[in-house]
C-alpha cells in the first residue's frame, strides 16, 4: 500500500480513487477504510477493475457520466446522487477533483458524503408539509367563509345607525353618543374582517427554496436504481431547470417508477414550456404498457384513493403534493399506442448553459 492511500485510510470521510486510463475509461484504484464501513463495499472487489466491471451498466453509465464531467471540465465537479449497493438504497454528496500529471487529467479523487438520513427527513418533512397544506386551507377557507358571512350583518348595522343618527334630536341622555360608539365598532370590525380576508386570498403556503437542477443527472440516476439491469429503453431529456429540488425527486421519482412498473420495453419523460407562462414548465412520462382502461375516471381515481404504500409517497400523495405547489396532475393522450402519458406542471423555469 502506497503512503498516500495508507493517508487516505486516516480519513474520517468516505474517499475513492480512480484512474483514468488511456482510452478515457476509469478504473477503480481503491476506496480508503471509511468509504467501505459507509458504503459495505469491500476495497479488494474494486482495486484495479473497471467501473462497467464493477456496477450494472445502468450505474456504470450514470458514474462514468459524472467522471467524464470532472475530467472534461478539469475542474472540481459537486453533486448528489442516490446509488444501491448491499446496504440498500443511499444518497450521497459527492465532490470529484481531477489530478493532474502535467496538463493531462489522470486520475479523480472522490469524496463523498452519506447524505440518507437527511434526505429521508427531506421527504418525510415533504409528506408532512402536504398534509399540512391541505388542512391549513381548509381552515383558511372556513375563516374566509366566516369573514364573508359577518360582513353583511356589520354593514346593516353601520348603515342603520347612520340612518338612525340622521335627523336624530340631541336630548342630552347620551344617546348620540352611543349611536356613534356603535357606528365606530362597527366599522373597526369591519376593517378587521377585511384583514382577515385578505389574509385568506393571500395564503399560498411556504414552497421549497428553488435551486438550480440538472434534470438528465436526476433522470439518469432514478433510472438506475428503478431499472440497474436496462431491462427498458428509458430516454430523458439534457436539460438544467430551475425548481423545487425535493419535491421534483419525489414526483419524479413515483411518477416514473409507475410507468416501469407497467411498461413493456420502453419509457419516455419529456419536458415542455407551458403557452403563456414562463414560470411553468411540464414534465411527462410516458410507458408502452397498457395504458388506462378508463382514462377520463383513472385521475380521479388516483386523487380519492387513500395510499397503501407503507414506504414512499404513492400516487395519491403524489397528486396532493403537486396541487399544493400549484401544479396539476393529469392523463395526457398516450404518446405511445398502447400506453399511458402522466403529466405535471411546476413551477420551474429552464436555464440555458452557458457557452465557454
């Protein structure tokens, strides 16, 4: 063992090393001691062999991808990914850095960081916060309703008194008084169920910071753990969007699960601009399954049935989730004859690289 990976070992944080060989392929030179505590994978099954050795194509594919954009850009390169390995499925922080033999790139340092148990609370905070929503707008709507219904008896009450007021001969008794005090309550509650209407139109909820998003990474990386033996052909576009991290993984993520689930030999997720709206965009997944037996009823079927997933989100959560953040869930024509065609809208907007 050299002393730089005997240095490795000293680390208390997850490290490998690739090479890269003269054909641009990578080749695992090892992992240090707390990457294989973390991860279970045992240093001697990957020192020396190549990354399509060592994972099914679907994960090589995915790893290679991400290698390949650190050695092309010469440049640290940082991102999460989720991989399944023996110890189950697992969400890491991973920052690659090249290393350089003169100008030629030769070699990747990687390190990575198991991020599961956050991006478990991400989720279960998701679910939560959906739920939430929904009874908050429930009791939003009931206020507003009550709001409403006591603007009439106040207005009536201001108006007669005004009316009252209105030729009214001052006797000296304190009646003049006490018909303003109640023109002047009225009015303040008046103004105070104007508030709390306004409070009830104005309430959207708290949406999830938007961050920048490399849609074919995520795609890419759903793909391999739903499909690790490329048993479908899976196309997805190469896009960057700006949008709601966590809730576009969790979408996503059913959403595609589903359409593999039903598919025959292929699945197709597409996005598209919304006519009109530039802060929109539409993300669809097609299968060549059967398709809807009844697509009209099937969504609605979707929404009212309560989830049995004791895992994950399930469909019916999925749809909830997506009208909180003011998007719409629907059946599209099939893009495939047979098939199905679930679509969503988000709030999200494209970016467009930028040219070096």
């Amino acid at each position: 063992m050299t002393t730089f990976e005997a240095i490795m070992d000293q680390l208390h944080v997850p490290v490998f090393l690739v090479d890269v060989d003269a054909d641009g392929g990578f080749v695992y030179r090892g992992l240090n001691a707390c990457h294989s505590a973390t991860s279970g994978l045992e240093n001697s099954a990957l020192k020396g062999r190549n990354v399509y050795d060592v994972l099914p194509k679907r994960f090589a594919d995915t790893v290679s991808a991400n290698y390949a954009k650190c050695v092309d850009g010469r440049a640290a390169y940082r991102y999460e990914e989720v991989l399944s390995f023996e110890i189950g499925e697992t969400w890491w922080l991973t920052t690659l850095s090249p290393v350089f033999e003169g100008e030629k790139v030769v070699g990747i340092i990687g390190f990575a960081e198991n991020i599961t148990e956050y991006k478990k609370k991400q989720f279960e905070s998701l679910e939560s916060a959906v739920e939430m929503k929904r009874l908050s707008e429930d009791i939003s709507l009931f206020t507003a309703l009550a709001a409403h219904d006591l603007r009439g008896p106040l207005r009536q009450i201001r108006l007669i008194t005004e009316l009252t007021e209105d030729g009214f001969v001052d006797y000296g008794d304190g009646k003049v008084e006490m018909l303003s005090m109640i023109r002047s309550v009225a009015a303040r509650a008046l103004t105070k169920v104007d508030e709390v209407l306004q409070h009830a139109r104005a309430y959207t909820g708290e949406p999830d910071h938007h961050s920048q998003i490399d849609l074919g990474h995520l795609c890419a990386d759903l793909t391999a753990i739903l499909d690790p033996l490329s048993r479908f052909e899976v196309s997805y576009p190469q896009k960057l969007i700006k949008a709601e991290a966590v809730t576009l993984q969790v979408v996503l993520r059913n959403i595609l699960e589903n359409a593999l689930k039903h598919a025959n030999t292929k699945v197709s997720i597409d996005l598209e601009a919304v006519p009109g709206n530039s802060d929109l965009l539409e993300i669809s997944v097609s299968d060549d399954g059967p398709g809807f037996a009844d697509p009209k009823t099937a969504m609605i079927t979707i929404v009212d049935q309560k989830s049995e997933e004791k895992s994950g989100f399930g469909l019916a959560t999925v749809a909830r989730l997506v009208a909180s953040r003011g998007g719409e869930l629907r059946i599209a024509d099939p893009k495939f004859s047979p098939g199905a065609t679930i679509c969503w809208t988000l709030q999200a907007q494209q970016i467009e690289p930028q040219e070096t």
